[in-house]
C-alpha cells in the first residue's frame, strides 16, 4: 500500500502513568490474540501505552480476518525499508522473489506497507510512522494488506503465477509486461476486499482522478528526456519504472469502482481506468478465489490493456520475437 506520506515521523514517545498489560518494547514479540499472530512493535523508542494499544487491537482485527492467523508475523518498525530487505531474500523463487526493495515512486509518493509471502509463513511489514496519518489510515492499510496475506495462504496470487503454473507469455510482451499485469491484477484484488465503510474512514489514501496529471506527466518526461539525450534504454527502463506507478494507481481507482464509491462516469476524464476497467471488474476480489487457470487469462488481458494504455498515452513497449529484442517506440 503506498501513501503520500512524510518519511522518519515516528510514533509518539511521551512517557504515560498508565501500565500496559502488553510487554511491548524494542523488537519484543508479543502474542496479540489466542488466533496466535504474531505482532512486531520494533520500534527504536518505546511507543506510548495508547499507540502500542492501538496496533494490538488493529492486530487483532487482522488476524480475524485470516484463515491461519498462526503463520501470520506483523511487523511495525521505524527501519522499514532494512526490514523489509532483510526478509525479501527469504521470499521463495517460485513466488518471484524479491531484491532491493524501493518504497519510492517516481511521482513521489511512498509505500508504507509490504507483505512477503515466505515458504512457511507470511510477514506484513508497516512503516511506525504511519502513526501520524491515524489510526483509521492504519486500519485501511492493514485491511489492504490481510488480502495481500489471504491471496498469499490461499495459493491465489497472481504475481509471479507463471512461476507455479502452466502460462503461456503474450506474444510480442516480456515478462516486465506479465509482472505489471500480476502486480495490478493483486492490488485490485486487495483493495476491491476493502470493506467500503473502512476505505471510507481514511479516503485521505484513496486515488483520485485529480492524481492522474502527475502520473501521465512522468510520461511526458521520459518523452523529453529521450528526445534530448536519445537513450533509448533509459527511456525504456523509465517507462516501466512509470507504468509501474500507473499499474497499482489504476487498481486502485477501478476499486473504487467495485466498492460502489465513485462511478465509472467519475472517472471519465482518466481514460485508463475505462481501458484497465473492462478488465480488472470482471476479476472477484481477494475475498474470492480465483485459480491460476482464471488468473493466466486475467495477467494476459492485462498485459493487453496496458499496452493500450501506453498506445493512448504515445508510446510502445514490447518485445520484438522475430529479433528477441526488448523495444520502445514513441508515437
Ligand atoms: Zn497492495
């Protein structure tokens, strides 16, 4: 889940009379309900007895929503980013493995929540920060990621799919394209799975049609930048660094489609999300299984919209078959 967000702002540190029943302290586990997952508050200054509160009850809640809480780990923690790195070489290959991981996002924003799906267990990390945007904001973005955690214990992601499953690759797409595809097709799972009334208590996370102008103009720049320096791979490289930017931002406004929260009229000036629409509505979310052998034809209409997408936007990305070359063409 990713949010315009301030980096480095922690959760509250004021000392409290109150005593906590929870033992809560620097990278101390504690066991939030008898469902047995797991809570992380590795924070490196001890949160106040509210927020530490706070998080267990939200913990709590998670695990309610899962079928095996037990192989659940959540952890809040001011390293974020170093967490999460720390864990991604654990990510097993056949579930696309991870190296590297990049919060950032070229138009700005950050992410502040990541979900590894490990062989044995699956681990949610939360950035301690997002303390500062509240706790209705917190409860989204945990309820976003349980789906990530269901898809992931139901054997029903569809990222890196291909790896676990028959797929046959679009012809004249790599598999950069089949990635983006997977990794939309996910978002709009969990975020369709959003309770309404939860999403609609910290809209401050929404995607609005109002932030679309910034996401197209990162393909403006990659148009510009090409024409000056005429670095065809780098411009190659930077539109797939944007339209992985513009994947999760489409999944997350075609949810807010399926949650009955706007229209698709209101959505109008976004052409995108009517291309990505047609789609992605037709894929049940997080809620509901969907199997490889649905998900293989979802990932391969995908991969066609956004090739639409960058058609309406002035550009190609592709693979040549004939030449088994990566290309980029700008219209
Ligand atoms: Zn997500």
């Amino acid at each position: 889940m990713q949010a315009a967000f301030e980096q480095g702002e922690r959760p509250s540190t004021a000392p409290t009379s109150l005593h906590s029943p929870l033992v809560i302290g620097q990278c101390k586990t504690l066991d939030v309900d008898h469902a047995g997952l797991k809570l992380n508050l590795a924070t490196s200054a001890q949160p106040s007895d509210e927020v530490a509160r706070m998080w267990s009850d939200l913990a709590a809640e998670m695990a309610k929503m899962l079928s095996t809480p037990a192989k659940v780990t959540l952890i809040v923690t001011d390293r974020f980013v170093d967490t999460v790195r720390g864990l991604e070489g654990e990510v097993p290959e056949t579930l696309g493995g991870t190296q590297n991981y990049d919060p950032t996002k070229p138009d700005g924003s950050l992410a502040v929540a990541r979900t590894l799906p490990l062989h044995d267990r699956t681990v949610v990390v939360v950035n301690a920060g997002l303390v500062a945007m509240g706790r209705a904001a917190i409860r989204r973005v945990l309820h976003h990621e349980a789906q990530h955690v269901r898809l992931h214990q139901a054997d029903d992601i569809a990222w890196a799919m291909h790896r676990r499953a028959p797929f046959e690759r679009p012809i004249g797409f790599g598999y950069a394209h089949v990635y983006l595809a997977q990794s939309m097709i996910d978002e709009y799972r969990c975020e369709a799975a959003v309770a309404s009334a939860v999403a609609r208590a910290a809209t401050e996370l929404d995607e609005t049609p109002n932030g679309y102008p910034a996401i197209a103009s990162l393909f403006c720049a990659i148009r510009t930048q090409f024409v000056k320096s005429g670095d065809l791979e780098a411009a190659y490289e930077s539109s797939l660094i944007a339209l992985n930017r513009l994947g999760p931002y489409l999944a997350y406004a075609t949810a807010t489609i399926a949650r009955g929260e706007l229209r698709a009229d209101e959505w109008l000036a976004v052409e995108p999300v009517r291309i990505v629409a047609e789609t992605l509505l037709t894929i049940p979310p997080a809620s509901t299984p969907r199997g490889y052998a649905e998900l293989q034809g979802d990932v391969t209409d995908a991969v066609h919209a956004l090739d639409a997408i960058s058609n309406h936007l002035g550009f190609k990305v592709g693979v040549d078959e004939d030449a088994d070359q990566a290309f980029l063409y700008f219209y």
